[in-house]
C-alpha cells in the first residue's frame, strides 16, 4: 500500500506539460543525440540561435512560431539589416521577445509566452548540457540544431533541416530544400566544366562579416560561390587541411602580394564607420589602392553572406553574379537580379534582394567606383 501511495503522490506531483506530452508523444532524435519527446503535432514553435528562424522560414513554417529573439527587433550590431527571410517577412519582428540573439534565452519570457511554445529548436547547440537545463527550466522539449554551411558543413545543414522538418511534420518540405541547394550547386558547376587554370582569373573577396562587421581584409577561404565556380580564391590556401577553417583576417601586404586580378565586396561592410568600412578602405588606404584590381576599377558588390548566420540565398545569388562577372559567356544568359528573387522566392516565399538593396545605395550587383 505504501509503496501504490507513494506512486499516486509522484504522479500528482508531475507537471501537467510532461504528462500531456507523454500521452501520444513522439520521440526524434535531435543533433546531439538526444532523444527527445515531443507532443504528436506541433504548431508552436520558437527558434533560438543565429540563423535559426531563417530555417523555419525556409520549410514555411514562420507561421508557427510563438516569440522572437532580440535580433528580429533590432538588436543585431548592424545599422541596416540584410536578411532576405526578414526582408519578405517583416511582421516577424512583432512577435513577443523570448530572449536575446545568439542563443541567450531567458526561461522567464519563454514562461510568459501566450501561446505557449511546444517545442524550442536550438541551433549551433553546445554539448555542454545547456539545451537540458533550457528544457528543465522552461518544461518545454529542446531539440538541438547545428547550422551547418554550403561547404564543409553539409551534411551539418541537411541533417538540420531534415529534423526541423521531422519535427513539424515537414519531411517533403525539407528535402525540396536540400534538393534545392544540389540543384544550384550543380548548374554552377556544370557551367564552370572543362574552364582550364589559365582561364581562370585570381578573386578575392573582403568585407564578410564575421559576429559583427568587418573591414576589408575580411574573407573566407572557402568561400561558397568561389568554390563552386571553381574560382581562384587569392585566400584559398589558408587554413590549408583544416575542414573547419572558415574566417581569416589578411595582412593589407599580403593582399598586395595577391594581387588578384578580381575584387569582390561583400556590402555589409560599407555600413560600418569609416575607420572599419572596406569601400572606405579600398578607397583611401595606399595599399589597397596599388592594388590591380583597384587600378583598374575591377571591383564588384555582392550581397552580405553572413547577417545572423550564413544567408544560404544569398551565397547562391552571388555565385551567380560572381560567375557572369569570371566568366561571362558562361553565364549570358542570367539575369542575376532575376535569379537572386527566383531563389529567394523559392526558400522565403517572396522576393527580397531589390529590397534590401536599396538600402546599401544600390551597390550589389554592381561595379563599385573606388577612385
């Protein structure tokens, strides 16, 4: 008897969340490895992390989440935002607060959400036990994400997807995503076939934010758009046999020593004070001004790649922009405005590229002066 009392006691005692999402619930397993419960649909999500809620936009699902971090309302450190996802969906930015960008949640806003969220998808989640204290506190399942990226983090990005859309019950969703991505990657690639070394003129590509803006010397020697075009990315061979060398930070005389015959800058950078802004720098620094490709006005603006994480979108728009201005034949037949709003139509649901660069003075895509 005492043992069937001391049952019903912890059973009166279990939250009532834990017990509606026990009753019926399925289990997925989440990045981590983690085996999470989750109620048998979900409807109402929220998304912590950098780039989380770009995903969610991407399987369509925006419509689903609950609250917001800091970054959907103005908080990121920049004066301008360049998100396609929040271009084309501007109301996101109304929902309630849940927590600040990058991951910092706070369990009480959570709380006080109405409705109250069924699931928290984290993404970049460390494997430090934070996503179980998050779940402890907030009595809501925590699925861990990583983000991934359009290179060496692949296979990173499309299991991500692939839970999201597990998740919420997406599946079909997720993998036209992923599709999605092979298909662009291999339409570059087969139009960059049979292009030889001698045909291929050295690039360089400055400016990418990296948490937070960044001047000139700013780049990535894996570089998305190069790499798929098979270009000569001057940084390539940094961080040579290194798979997760991403960001590099180049000397103004090694860039000289470079010379590429090709400049690229990423727009992010000329919203940044004059002291950081590599139009700025490229414009003024007698360094940079010796350089080739600033001689001879060979300098062209690309969208930003990372604004709250990688924009996917805009990695393949510039792949495109990137290819017509290398190899221009190759490329005659695309229109590369055009074909950035097809690709954001296809993953945000609306156009954005236009948009958003009205408010970089209509530098992308285009040939920037900078003497």
């Amino acid at each position: 008897m005492r043992a069937l009392f001391l049952w019903l006691l912890c059973l009166l005692l279990t939250p009532t969340a834990t017990l509606v999402a026990d009753a019926g619930s399925r289990t997925v397993t989440d990045l981590l490895g983690r085996q999470v419960s989750i109620p048998p649909q979900v409807d109402r999500v929220i998304c912590s992390g950098s780039g989380c809620l770009r995903l969610l936009v991407y399987l369509q699902a925006q419509d689903r989440t609950v609250g917001v971090d800091s970054a959907e309302k103005g908080g990121l450190p920049f004066s301008v935002d360049a998100r396609p996802y929040a271009a084309t969906h501007p109301h996101l930015s109304d929902l309630p607060l849940f927590g600040e960008f990058r991951g910092f949640d706070n369990p009480e806003l959570i709380a006080g959400l109405d409705p109250q969220p069924q699931v928290i998808f984290k993404v970049n989640a460390p494997r430090d036990g934070g996503v179980d204290n998050l779940q402890t506190k907030t009595g809501i399942p925590v699925v861990a994400l990583g983000y991934g990226n359009l290179t060496n983090g692949r296979e990173e990005l499309n299991q991500t997807l692939q839970i999201m859309g597990q998740v919420l019950e997406l599946d079909r969703r997720a993998i036209k995503v992923i599709d999605f991505f092979d298909k662009l990657q291999a339409d570059l690639e087969q139009r960059v076939a049979g292009i030889t070394d001698n045909d291929r003129p050295t690039t360089y590509v400055g400016g990418l934010a990296m948490r937070g803006g960044q001047g000139f010397a700013s780049t990535e020697p894996a570089y998305a758009p190069f790499s798929f075009l098979r270009a000569r990315n001057a940084a390539g061979g940094l961080g040579a046999g290194e798979s997760n060398f991403s960001h590099a930070t180049v000397a103004k005389e090694q860039l000289l020593l470079w010379d590429p015959d090709i400049i690229f800058l990423d727009i992010a950078s000329t919203r940044l004070p004059v002291s950081a802004n590599g139009l700025e720098q490229l414009r003024t620094d007698p360094v940079y001004r010796a350089m080739t490709a600033v001689q001879s006005g060979r300098v062209y603006g690309v969208f930003p790649y990372n604004y709250y994480n990688t924009n996917f979108e805009s990695v393949f728009a510039n792949a495109y922009y990137i290819g017509s201005i290398i190899y221009p034949e190759r490329f005659a037949d695309i229109d590369p405005f055009a074909r950035a709003e097809e690709i954001s139509t296809f993953l945000n649901g609306g156009p954005a590229f236009v948009r958003i660069n009205e408010d970089f003075d209509n530098m992308g895509f285009s040939q920037i002066p900078v003497r």
